[in-house]
C-alpha cells in the first residue's frame, strides 16, 4: 500500500490569516477536516531547505496538543523532512521552543498554543511558527504563508501510525528520525547559566516566601524543577502546577482578573512576601508583592535598571526596546544607563531583528512580557527569575523595590482598558472614529492638555527597513501624556478593543497615586470623544491592568 498521500480538498480556507503572534481559532474551527493540515502545508512550502532538516515540535498541552503534534509528523514525513524533535508529552513552553530550535539549530519550530485564550473543546487552539532564530515568523513570511493557504487545495501526508510519546527516546517514520526529549531540562540548564541561584535559594529559604501560579498551563513541569527541585522550595509554593487540556477551566491569562486567587492571597490576605503567575505557553508573567501589583511596563523599566545584579547581564547591556503602547518608564532607565531604546509595533516578532543584531539585550511589552537575547521569545519564568534575584540581591519587598525605583527615576502611571468580546461592528466604528478624528485633534487641547501628535503608529525595521503600518491610534500629549487605542490581534471571538493610558509623575512628582485616579481625566476625555461605556453597554472595561 502507497504510504505517501497527496490528499486534496474542494474548497480552500480563506480565514488562516495568522494575527499578532500565530493562528488562532475556536478548537471547534481547528477541527474542521483538513483545517490544520493544510495551515501546516502552507507554512512547509514556504519554507526552504526543508529536505533533510531538524524541526521543533511542542505545545501548551491544551486540547488537540498531542494530535496535532502526530498529524504535523505525518505531513513532515511526507516533506522529507531530516529530524523531529518532540517533549515528553507534547509539553514544550514557549520560550523553552525557542531555546530549543537555537540549541538544536533547528529550521523551523512549531508550537500549538493559543496562548492566554482559554482552552478545551470549547476553548481555542493555535499555531505559533517560529524560524530558525527561535523567534516569531516576521510578518514577511506569516503574509506568505495566508496567501498560500487561501488558494491550497492539496497537502502531502504519510498514513503511518505515529506511536505516543509519553517517555524519552526515538523512532522513525519513512526515513523521517523523531527524538523525544525532555522539555524541561534544556531550559533549566539555561537559567541556571543566566542566574545565581545559589543567592535565589538562600533569601528565599529564610528570609522571604513565594508563590507561583502555573494556571493549570505548560509552566507546571518548569516551575516544579526549578523552585522544588533546584532552589528546594516545598510544593507547596506551587499552585496549579499540573498542564491540563481545559487548564482546569482557568483563563490562563496572568492578570488581577484571572489570576484572582492569586492576586488575592497577596493584595487582600497577605499570605506571601512574592506572588508571580504565567500563561498558557509560559511567555508571560505577572509579578505582585505583598499588598503591591507590579505593572508590567514597570517590571520592564525596574528589570533594564537592575541588569548589574544578574550573572547573565553584568556589563553586557547593549540597549533596550519596548512596544509603543508599553509606557516609557524604561525609557527613563535608558536615558539615565545611557542606552538606546527602541519603540517597535506590538507582537515580540518585532523584537527579533533588534536581538538578533545586539541593538538590544532586553526588551517587553505592556500585555505581561518580559524578555532578553538569551531567547527570541518572551519569557515568563525568565521574569520570575530575574525579579527573585534582585530581590535577594536587595533584600527587599516588591513594594520598597518600586519605591526606590520611582523615586530614583519619575512614575509612569499607567493603565491598560480591555473591552474583550464586543460585536466587530461596534469596535470597528470606535476605531474608525477616533481615526478620522486624528487630524483635527493634531494642535488642539485634549484633557486639559496640548496635543502634539495624533496618528496611526507605523515601524520601519531599522535593520531590514520593512514598513509595517497602522499599529495603533496615537493621541500624544504634552508632559509625556499618551492615549493609545487598537484592536487585538489575538482574541476569536468579536473584537477586543484596548485602550492605553499613560502620564507621567514629573509634573506633580507624586509616586503614590492609585494609576486609576491618577489618569482619570484622560480616561474620563476619551470616553467623551467616543463614547465608548455608551456604544459598547458597558459600565466597565473586562480588564483593568
Ligand atoms: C497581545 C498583546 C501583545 C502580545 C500578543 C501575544 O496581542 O497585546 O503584546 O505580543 O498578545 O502574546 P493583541 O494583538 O491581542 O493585543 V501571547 O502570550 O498571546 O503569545
Ligand atoms: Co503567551
């Protein structure tokens, strides 16, 4: 029996357009017949010296996780592809991949997560590709590999058995070799490069206790190496540690709203000196002190100010980079280190040019990321990490941290609004508003305030000098004020519309204010201008960070 098939399809799919960081849909949609397989074959022939090469293979372990990772093998084997390698489990974390595809000089590296959404039968699934820097595709390519897809009518697949892949080991498939190895321990060995942890493990087994919130999610395995295994914490700093398909029904998005039992053991019960959460794929990270939650554009700023007191960056600081929408806290450290900082659309493929070419050394983004040029991918634990150094470094709480960071450097106050969920139309004419109002508000008051610049944000790469346009509406203001409106590029359902808020303390030089109160006249003026609680029905934003 003929083992190679060439399968064909009648009609092709014209929704595999991959958003702000891969593909994502309904676990529904991504059941349709042929629907994964020909989103794969579109991602393999754009791909080339693909005969004879190493791929990456891993996911978050949500539903669908370990089936995808079989078909994937069948259609490589039919490629011709070299050498496969896939985790215990099909549990591969997102920056564990990257890792992975350096180490392994992998071509390619595709990792099925859909991130923070949540999971299940009916959650969503998704396909991160990544090349073979370890980072995201750069948008050049996911526009390929759409164009593709809408057109395909055919995709190659070997009908061969592929075995199950719950212990290390190997097996071949046509002339195609599959390793199977632990995920964890590559990405463990890492840290321990980057970081102290001799010093981690003595502050944090006397002076100092921590917990971390693996949502059910792929940072389980990780954080139980590290923090039991290695540093010598009990278990019991773990919570949902164990990868579930449906993450136990948890939105594993690290933020006050859905990591809420979390958030409460630090703010309201003040359980623990240190609470840290990550997402599905593990490249995000929340990080929260006693009575005290830690804006991630400020993790950012207070990380780039501490590189000294880590192993891995002692000296080596080359310069930063942030989204636009992230607030320009670090902005402030890097004029005061003396280095650049770069200002790139979001989505972390952004980054990836800047890293590869030593522009920069670390680099985030407002939604929870923090990273540096020891990946090309954001990188939740990573973020934990570092902020357990410092702290052991300092001997002191998250609260006094931040309050000698702003005290040194000026407050950014800083407010993300997200209005997940809400009918397309609705968001699409919010946005289509505030963009056709840009012009008139250019040298205008807003708020009080003199508006500078009103636009839609573009990005020429400085290293490929790529454009990449309509990145988000601006309203710049005086006084380091920004609003900053755009849709998300990562939900499946409706539209999510975020809104960004940010002024800085230098007028008034306040650090204490509550950043709801502190902004509350921009907040209060864009709601004015696009009536926004009007059009949506809503009271309040789903999110507040
Ligand atoms: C969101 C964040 C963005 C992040 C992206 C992927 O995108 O805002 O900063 O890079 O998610 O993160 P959007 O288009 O929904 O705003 V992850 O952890 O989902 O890979
Ligand atoms: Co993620």
């Amino acid at each position: 029996m003929d083992r190679l098939k060439n399968i064909k399809i009648e009609k092709p799919f014209n929704d595999q357009k991959p958003g702000t960081s891969g593909l994502r849909k309904s676990s529904l949609e991504f059941q349709k017949p042929h629907y994964l397989e020909i989103f794969i074959e579109s991602v393999l022939l754009q791909i080339d010296n693909l005969e004879g090469s190493t791929l990456i293979i891993g996911g978050d372990g949500r539903y669908g996780n370990n089936k995808a990772i079989k078909k994937i093998i069948q259609i490589c084997a039919a490629h011709n592809v070299g050498k496969i390698i896939i985790t215990k489990d099909g549990i591969l974390s997102t920056p564990a991949a990257s890792n992975l595809i350096r180490k392994r000089k992998a071509l390619l590296g595709i990792i099925l997560s859909a991130s923070h959404n949540p999971g299940g039968v009916d959650g969503d699934f998704g396909i991160k590709v990544n090349t073979s820097n370890g980072g995201p595709a750069p948008e050049k390519l996911t526009s390929q590999i759409y164009r593709c897809s809408q057109s395909l009518l055919d995709y190659k697949f070997y009908d061969y058995p592929v075995p199950d892949f719950k212990d290390e080991g190997s097996f071949k498939i046509k002339d195609m070799f599959v390793e199977i190895i632990d995920g964890v321990q590559e990405y463990v060995t890492l840290m321990e490069k980057i970081f102290d942890l001799d010093q981690i493990q003595d502050y944090l087994q006397n002076h100092f206790s921590i917990v971390f919130d693996a949502m059910n999610a792929v940072t389980g395995p990780y954080a139980k190496e590290l923090f039991v295994n290695k540093i010598g914490l009990s278990e019991k700093c773990l919570m949902n540690s164990t990868p579930l398909p449906d993450f136990g029904k948890l939105h594993p998005d690290p933020n006050l709203t859905y990591a809420d039992k979390l958030a409460d053991l630090l703010l309201n019960k003040r359980l623990f000196d240190f609470g840290a959460a990550c997402d599905g794929d593990g490249d995000r990270n929340m990080i929260l002190g006693q009575s005290c939650f830690v804006n991630p554009s400020d993790s950012l700023a207070v990380i780039t100010a501490n590189t000294n007191l880590i192993p891995g960056y002692k000296n080596a600081m080359s310069g930063v980079a942030r989204s636009m929408p992230t607030s320009m806290a670090v902005d402030c450290v890097a004029k005061a280190l003396n280095i650049p900082c770069y200002e790139t659309p979001t989505g972390w493929k952004f980054f990836g040019n800047l890293l590869d070419s030593d522009k920069i050394t670390i680099c985030g983004e407002e939604s929870f990321g923090t990273g540096s040029n020891h990946v090309r991918e954001k990188d939740g634990l990573w973020a934990v990490l570092f902020w357990l150094q410092i702290l052991a470094a300092k001997k002191c709480s998250v609260m006094d941290l931040m309050n000698h960071h702003w005290s040194k450097f000026g407050r950014n106050y800083y407010s993300r609004h997200d209005y997940e969920a809400i009918p397309s139309d609705i968001a699409n004419h919010i946005y289509d508003n505030l963009e056709s109002l840009l012009p008139k508000l250019k040298n205008e008051r807003f708020s009080n305030s003199l508006v500078l610049e009103a636009d839609n944000f573009s990005y020429q790469d400085p290293i490929d000098k790529s454009i990449s346009t309509n990145q988000g509406l601006r309203i710049i203001l005086e006084n380091n004020a920004r609003i900053i409106l755009r849709l998300s590029g990562t939900g499946t359902k409706g539209s999510t519309l975020r809104l960004y808020f940010e002024k800085s303390s230098l007028l008034n030089g306040r650090i204490d204010l509550n950043p709801q109160v502190a902004l509350k006249d921009l907040i209060t003026s864009l709601d004015d201008l696009l009536n926004i609680s009007a059009l949506t029905k809503m009271n309040h934003p789903t999110v507040i960070t």
